[in-house]
C-alpha cells in the first residue's frame, strides 16, 4: 500500500510538472507576442507621422518656391527660412522636441544655386538624417537617425516621398 501511495504520488507531481511547464511556455509565448505587437504597434504609427512631416516639408518648400521666383531658401537656413515665409511649424524639422538644436530632416547640399525648377524629378532634395538644426548634405548623413521598419524617409525632385532600406542609399540621384 506504501508504494502504491508513493506511485500515486510521484504520477499526481509529474502531472503538476508537465502542467506547470506548459503554463510557463504559455506564459512566455504571451509575453513574445505582445511585445512584438507593442513594437510593431508603436513603429507604424511613427511612419506616418514622419510621412506627414515628409509632405509638410515638401508643401512648405512649395510656397517658398512660389513667393520667391522658383529660388529654393538658402542652405544655411532652410528650416529658420521655411518657419518664417512659409508658415512651417519648428517642430516639424526638429529632432527629440530639441526645437531650433536638433534637425531629423537634411536639404541635399547639392541644390545650391539651383532654382526648382532646375531639380530633376529624381535627385534628393530632402532626406531623414540627424544633426545640427538647418541640416545640410549628401549621402554620408543618411542613417544617421534611427531607421522606421528599417527604411529612411527621402523627398525626390518631383515631390515624390519614398521610405528607403539603407542598401538602396547607393542607387539615389544627389547631384542635378
């Protein structure tokens, strides 16, 4: 009777084992997934938000263009020109709510002393990057602000917004 008892016993611990291993692997499973779904949930969001400032940027550079003879506003204060004439708010250029310090947003240096309607539809004219307020340069600047699913937001010529992966940063048009 002992050792069935004892039989019994080791069978009741073995099921309370096997059931407290699923519930952990369960428990586990559930944590994996909704962590996914929060960094999933909170990435999507964020790409359309930096897709809006894509297009605000875009549409501000518009009116500049149209109330100052095609001329673009100069390199060394595109985003100081941009607030003034044409109504853009600070925080669309800056980077970490750092207003007028830091720039999430750079103007390809390339576009100096061109007028718009000079800019092929193709070339960058404004691309995700992280630096200096009233950012300007080239392709050594892209993928330095961290990445939305992997791609970096660019404004083309034609007004065209692309969100790009950085091994494609090679085939973009920099110079007219």
């Amino acid at each position: 009777m002992i050792t069935e008892q004892n039989h019994n016993t080791k069978k009741k611990t073995d099921k309370l084992t096997v059931i407290s291993s699923i519930c952990l692997v369960i428990i586990l499973c559930s944590i994996l997934v909704v962590s996914v779904i929060v960094h999933y949930t909170t990435l999507i969001p964020n790409a359309f938000v930096r897709q809006e400032t894509l297009g605000g940027i875009w549409g501000c550079l518009l009116v500049y263009e149209h109330d100052n003879n095609d001329e673009l506003p100069p390199l060394d204060k595109w985003c100081d020109e941009l607030i003034k004439k044409a109504n853009a708010h600070p925080r669309m250029f800056a980077m970490d709510d750092q207003v007028y310090k830091t720039c999430g947003y750079a103007l390809n240096k390339n576009l100096q002393n061109l007028k718009f309607p000079q800019i092929p539809d193709d070339m960058v004219v404004v691309f995700e990057a992280r630096g200096e307020w009233n950012l300007v340069g080239g392709p050594e600047l892209l993928g330095t602000r961290k990445p939305v699913l992997k791609r970096y937001g660019v404004i083309f010529g034609n007004g065209d917004q692309k969100f790009i992966k950085k091994e494609e940063f090679g085939t973009l048009r920099w110079e007219p």
